[in-house]
C-alpha cells in the first residue's frame, strides 16, 4: 500500500501544481477574483495532501494496518470531494456541488485522525 500512497500523492503534487500555475497564469482576470480565490484554495489543499499521502505512504510502511491504510483512502477521496467541488464551483459548476465539499473536509479530517491512531497504536 505504502508505494500505492506514495505514487498517487507524487500524482495529486504533480496536479496540484499544474493547476495552481494554471489558475495563476491562464484563469486571472478571465473568472471573478471571489471564484479565484475558491480555485487557489482548491489548489492548496490538494498539494498539503498530497503530501498527506506521502505521509500514509510512509506510515503504512512503518506502521502497517489498517489505520494507515485506510487514511490514505481518505487523504484520496477528500482531494476528490473537496478541491474537485471547489475546482468546479471555481469553474461554473453547479451551486448544488457546493454541498459535496464539506464531505472532502471530513475526509481529511478522518484521514489525519487515522494517521494519529497509527501512530499511538503503532
């Protein structure tokens, strides 16, 4: 699991710099700043866990379990939930995918309670 976590953080990394320089570079002055802000945000999450998964990668390889594991699978489905619905809240999407975000920051937040129980029971 632990090479798992590491390759889809390395992937979230790799995404969420390319679409941080896209929304920088190519999306300025063509959305309304409000719906830049909400892009940026999307961004940054996603970069702070994608290195979470790195952190689950790491942590499944030292701690192996289910914890771990299954922190990283939260890490995956908050990026997904969270900076998803905010890239396309940013983009025009729908206001009803607005209701899909707090689900992503839950997710997080299990995945980091996850990785905390790893390590006290690891």
């Amino acid at each position: 699991m632990d090479r798992v976590f590491f390759a889809l953080g390395s992937v979230a990394g790799l995404l969420g710099v390319a679409l941080g320089a896209l929304g920088a570079h190519a999306l300025e002055g063509r959305i309304a700043p409000e719906r830049l802000e909400t892009y940026e945000l999307a961004a940054r999450y996603q970069l702070y866990h994608a290195l979470a998964l790195l952190a689950a990668a790491w942590a499944a390889s030292r701690w192996p379990g289910g914890a771990s594991s299954t922190a990283g699978w939260f890490f995956v489905a908050g990026i997904l939930l969270f900076s998803g619905s905010l890239y396309g809240l940013a983009l025009g999407a729908p206001r009803w995918t607005a209701f899909i975000t707090p689900f992503g920051g839950v997710s997080f937040m299990i995945g980091w309670l996850l990785l905390f129980w790893a390590a006290v029971r690891g």
